[in-house]
C-alpha cells in the first residue's frame, strides 16, 4: 500500500540535475541536488551577501549613498569648503606680503602719491602764529596776574574746621526733631544687629545702663556732643579715644536708636548737617 512521504524526506531527497548538448544528445555535465542542499546554499550566500554589505557600509564612503548618513556628509562637505576658503584667503594675504617684501628688497617698491606742500609757506604760517601782538601781551599779563589772584585764595589755609559726620547708623527715621513736643532728637529704626558709629572723632565720656538691658553712650568732639541712646552691645569704654565711623555699639534685635548732638551746650537738629 502506497504511503505518502512527509516534506522533511522529499526535500532530503537528492535529484539529478543534467545538461544535454541539444544536437548529439549527449549528456556533458550533471549534479545530483536536493531541496534542503539549494536552501542551504541560497541561505549561506544570503548571509554572506549581508556580511559583505555590512563591512561595506561600516569601513567604506559607501554608507554615504543612504539616506541616513546623507545630512552628515553635507555639513562635513560645507566644514571642509569653509576650511578650504580661509586657507586661500590665507595664502593670497601670504602672497601679497611675500610680493612687498620682494619689492622693498629689491628697491623696486611704489611710493605712495600725496600732495606735494610749499615748505616756504609751512614756514611762514608758523611765523605767523608764534608772534604776538600788544594787545595779545597785555591780554595774557592781566590773565595770568587775575589766575594768580584766585589761586592764592583757593591755597589760603583755612583757619575754620572742616568736619565730615557720618550717621550713626543706617536705617528709616521713625520720630524726627521735634523740642516743642519734648523730642531733642531723633530715632532710627535699623535692622537687626546693625552698628552703632560714632559721627565725629571724639572721646567717650559717658555710658549708663538702660531698662531692657540698652545702654547710653555719650561722645564728646570739641564742640559737639553726641549722644546715642538705646544701643545694644556696648564695644567702648568710658575715656576711649574713637574715629569719625568707629562702631560704638550693636542695636538690639532691631530696636529702635536714639541720636541726639548738641553744641556749646544747646541742641540742633541732627537733620540739618547729617544726611541719614
């Protein structure tokens, strides 16, 4: 009884292949092949095909030709033209200063065209401007003898005192000068830790204890006395010599200071020669 084959034998099975000369009928050549020998040879050339394409594409210009590598070759073809440009801009400003030098070398170098001057007139002009006339002379002596006037009153030592008052400390003026309601001074409202200065060069005469633990200090400069209430931290002591700007003082988690200056005994308004 006839049994059919299954398809894995019928491609193993080796068939003959054989090529007959048409006019003598007579077999030259021949090969015995199967199914499974073509797939496996057609297989092998395919992955051969693809090994050599790939190896092709990795280490030769021949992956420039597909369309993902086309935008790299444009920007590496528009680098390499720029590059080529500057270098012959380069070599033509090489060029022109090899044909200068050439040229001065060999004393064959063009001078430049200007506009030939009449030295006699040169001459002349100058004469001119350098004479003066009576009237220029008499000019010039009143000038300079009026300048010399004015320089010696700017060079006149002064006998007055200049003094530069720094404001005790930095801040927003929250309660200004004010005798007639009883405030013979200031208060300045300054941030937390600020310093306390001292406006004129002076001596300390006076520190007192305040309620809250805030302390008065008094400085006293020539003819001015300072006085600075409600500071903090005290950094002087009493018979200490201080500068115009030195830190007497540190406020007191931002509690308000006071600034009183008297002279010859009487109050002014510290506003008047002080720019807080």
């Amino acid at each position: 009884m006839y049994k059919e084959e299954s398809w894995f034998r019928r491609i193993r099975r080796r068939r003959r292949l054989t090529l007959i000369d048409d006019d003598t009928l007579r077999e030259f050549w021949h090969v015995h092949v199967s199914g499974l020998g073509v797939f496996t040879v057609l297989f092998f050339m395919f992955l051969v095909t693809i090994g050599i394409l790939s190896l092709l594409i990795i280490y030769t210009p021949f992956r420039n030709i597909l369309p993902g590598y086309s935008a790299s070759l444009r920007q590496e073809i528009i680098e390499k033209s720029m590059r080529i440009d500057s270098l012959q801009h380069t070599m033509d400003l090489q060029t022109q200063y090899i044909s200068v030098v050439r040229d001065v070398v060999a004393g064959e170098a063009k001078t430049d065209s200007v506009v030939s001057l009449d030295s006699l007139q040169i001459v002349m002009q100058e004469r001119l401007l350098e004479a003066k006339s009576e009237v220029t002379e008499a000019f010039m002596a009143e000038y300079e003898a009026r300048e010399r006037d004015n320089l010696l009153l700017f060079d006149a030592p002064s006998t007055t005192p200049v003094f530069s008052l720094y404001s005790p400390a930095h801040g927003a003026l929250i309660e200004t000068y004010a005798p007639m309601e009883g405030k013979h001074g200031i208060r300045i409202q300054t941030p937390n830790k600020e310093n306390v200065c001292a406006t004129l060069d002076g001596t300390v005469t006076f520190i007192d204890a305040e309620e809250e633990d805030t302390y008065t200090i008094m400085v006293l400069h020539q003819s001015y006395l300072s006085i600075y209430r409600s500071v903090g931290r005290v950094l002087c002591r009493v018979g200490e010599s201080v500068r115009a700007g030195q830190t007497l003082a540190i406020v007191k988690d931002g509690t308000p200071i006071g600034f009183e200056l008297w002279k010859h005994g009487e109050e002014i308004n510290p506003q008047e020669i002080i720019a807080f």
